[in-house]
C-alpha cells in the first residue's frame, strides 16, 4: 500500500504505454507524495532499437495521448510533451519545475528495458528519486518461474504457476490530483504521429481511442459478447472477441481492471476470456527472458530454415490478392481497420510461412506496421507459434488448409464477402499456390530441419 507523505516539490510522473488515469499505479504513487505532479509523454522512438512503433500504432498514439491530455486538462494539469532523449528531456523537465522525484510504469521490451536502467541510474545519482511500478501486467516476468528457477517454455504450466501466486490487486479509481505548474509543451502535431496522406479513414470507424473509448468497449463485451465466447471467439464474422489489444497495448486498460470486471462470473466463458490474458502474460514472460527471438527463432533448428525468396507472393499476400478468399479477406480487414480477427490472423500467417515458405519474420514486420494492436511480446510469440520455431508452438506438421478453415468458421462466406466483395467474381484472382502441393513441400522442409 503507497504510503507517502504529501510534500511540496514536484513529482514527474513519465507517461509511457500506460495512457490512463485510473488503475494507473505510478500517477498514484505521485499523488499521494506530492500535491504537485507533472506528467509527461515523450516522443523517442529511436530508443525503442530495432522495433520503433509502426504507421498504425503511430496514429492510434495520437488519438489516445489527445485523449489523455483532454482528461488531464479536465484536472487543471495539461499533458506536458517532449521530444527525446529521454535522460535529456527529464533533465530538462527537473531544472525548469524544481522536481525531485521522476516515477513511472515499466515497459519490458529489450531495448526499453535497457534504456530505463541507464536513466533510473543516471537519475539516481544526481539526487533524484526514482520509483517504477507494474503497470502493464499481472505478474511480473521475474515473478513466474517453474520448479527449477528457469523460465516456462509452455504455456499451460506457466499460466498454472501463475494461479498459484497470489491474485491480482483489484484496481484502484483514478486520484485526486490538484492543478499544477504549466511548463512549456511541445504540440502534439510536432510528433508527426499521424499520416500524411489518409489512409486511417476505415480506422476512425472502427475504433475510440482512449481510456473512455476502452471501459466502453469492456462494457459491450461483458454485456453482448462474454456468454458466447468459447464459441464466438472462432468466428469472424460476427463481434465474438473482445477487441481490447489495442487498448491494453496503450495502457488505456489494465490488465486487472479486464481482471476484475470478468472474475466476478466464474464461469466457463470468462475462465476461456481471462486465458487470453494469460496468453498475453506468457508473450512477456517469453520476450523479457529470450529478447532475441522477435528477429531470430527461439527452437535453434529453425535457423538452418530452407526459407524462399519470393517478393511477388510476399506482395500478393500483404495486398490480399492470394486467391484464398479467408486469407484475403483478413488482409484486407487488417488494410482497413489495423485489425485482424485472431483466428483469421493464424490462418493468415500459416499461409505465408506454410503455403508460401516466406519467412515469419516478413509477417511479423508487415504485422507490426499495420496493426493498430502491434505489440512485440504478442507479435513474437504469435508469429513463432505458427512458424513452429518459438515456445510451445504448433506442431511443426500443423499447416492450415484456408478452404477447410473457411468452411469451418466462416461457413456462410459472411466474413468473406464483407472483406473481398469480388469472391465468386471472374476479376477474383486465382490462387497463387496450390495448398496441397505447397503442403507437401513444406513438410518436406520442416522434416528436414528435424533431422539436423
């Protein structure tokens, strides 16, 4: 429980993936030591290494730190941004405010992980104090481990072991915060965050950015959505998921608010909900002790991988042009909307690493810059799990066959014609590869790597 005294000088609490007022456990942790807090978002993603945020997330950034600051500002306490460094730009912010404290929520992707480190330290021993919370996560990564110390490399062990630790906090309501010194702000429109040319129409209408637009979303879900989720899950054409990742990626929802709000009805449907969060929490615990593998496989055979070069499929299948109507139909939805039904995302990647032999880290590139929901910890293990190379991954002969997965969670066409409105068409494109010769190759492939 945060017990701080309230005293006079300022706290900067360092805004980051964690893009709400409530639940939010370093804000609270300010407020309660100072009366004066000042946050602030800054804009650094050449700190972020290899994996800077993609044109999707870039424009949901946007939205959802103009939602941000509108709450904020509701309080008197305007949103304060600045571009990177981020040891410069904190720096900057104490001289001007006369802060001695800096707080924020811990990211774990490698390079952030890194770069907080080096800040905290270099904080640490200039007088400051430093204070970093959970935010993101139900169990830090350091927390879960099996019998031998080491890390879980399958999830339903992991997600066991995790049950046996003490459950989640309930969420906290948002504190009170008292208005504050206004330092000067660079404009959001500096960032550049939104695209030049609009392509982000088809995303506007899908979704709200936003701590407000997240609990709405929770809402329709527990209210429309969770009684049939074993079963809706699976089927793309009608509203069966929660659609939260994107929310829970910006921190505009945490993971205990989905927690508590779905772990009052025990049953069958939230249990299968809240195994995706699981799902989620085993993506982290992976990258934060393998923060290799969102570039190199985790199972080592797979480096040898007998991969194919083939721009021309690699752009038919981004453009949603393979002549499989429910791989196409997923690519387009993701075009659109910077979302793709899960379901339709594992039928999607296994044909471009099965049917094609592309490698996944092409999906998970092109992923990354599309989807709206680009995380690296669900990117990587998603991409490795149909590939067969990462943790607890499909079995290596596990290759999708899109028409028999269409027949089966698609059955109507629903989604199909929704998405690819040429289906049946003479101008549809014939399939690029024909799946059972594609099959047989790439289980020749896979069988060789097996044998080394």
């Amino acid at each position: 429980m945060i017990s701080f005294v309230p005293m006079s000088a300022p706290v900067l609490v360092w805004f980051r993936l964690d893009l709400r007022l409530t639940d939010n456990p370093a804000l609270m942790a300010a407020a309660a030591r100072s009366h004066r807090v000042l946050p602030v978002f800054i804009w650094a993603p050449e700190e972020e290494g290899d994996w800077p945020p993609g044109a999707a997330t870039r424009w949901w950034l946007h939205q959802s730190l103009r939602s941000l600051d509108a709450g904020l500002r509701r309080l008197g306490i305007p949103l304060i941004l600045r571009r990177g460094p981020s040891l410069d730009a904190l720096r900057s912010l104490i001289r001007e405010s006369g802060a001695d404290a800096v707080f924020w929520n811990r990211r774990y992707e490698p390079a952030l992980s890194k770069r907080d480190a080096l800040v905290r330290q270099a904080l640490l021993s200039e007088g400051l104090q430093v204070e970093t919370f959970n935010s993101a996560l139900l169990f830090e990564p350091t927390e879960v481990s099996n019998k031998s110390g080491k890390p879980f490399l399958v999830f339903t062990p992991f997600w066991r072991r995790c049950f046996s630790l003490a459950r989640p906090f309930m969420p906290a309501a948002a504190p009170l915060l008292e208005k504050s010194m206004t330092l000067p702000s660079q404009s959001l429109e500096e960032f550049g965050l939104e695209p030049r040319v609009d392509w982000a129409k088809g995303m506007r209408r899908a979704w709200q950015p936003g701590e407000a637009g997240a609990q709405e979303l929770l809402r329709r879900f527990l209210d429309e959505g969770l009684a049939d989720y074993p079963e809706g899950r699976d089927r793309p054409a009608i509203r069966g998921t929660s659609r939260l990742s994107p929310h829970l990626h910006f921190g505009e929802i945490s993971p205990r608010q989905v927690w508590a709000a779905c772990a009052g009805s025990p049953n069958a449907a939230s249990q299968a909900f809240l195994r995706q969060l699981g799902w989620r929490e085993f993506a982290h615990h992976l990258l934060y002790h393998f923060p290799n593998t969102p570039s190199a496989p985790l199972r080592e055979q797979f480096r040898h991988f007998p991969w194919r070069h083939d721009p021309s499929g690699l752009q038919a299948w981004q453009r949603g042009l393979t002549g499989y109507p429910i791989v196409d139909a997923g690519m387009r939805e993701l075009w659109t909307t910077g979302w793709m039904h899960n379901r339709v995302r594992m039928i999607a990647a296994s044909f471009l690493v099965k049917d094609l032999l592309l490698p996944w880290t092409e999906g998970a590139r092109w992923f990354w810059d599309t989807l709206v929901d680009a995380d690296l910890a669900n990117n990587t293990l998603g991409w490795q799990w149909v590939a067969g190379c990462g943790a607890d991954a499909a079995p290596y002969f596990r290759i999708f066959n899109p028409e028999i997965q269409a027949a089966k969670f698609d059955p109507q066409s629903d989604y199909i014609r929704r998405w690819v409105p040429q289906y049946g068409m003479p101008d549809y494109p014939p399939p690029i590869v024909n799946h059972a010769v594609a099959q047989a190759r790439a289980l020749k492939a896979l069988a060789r790597i097996r044998r080394q």
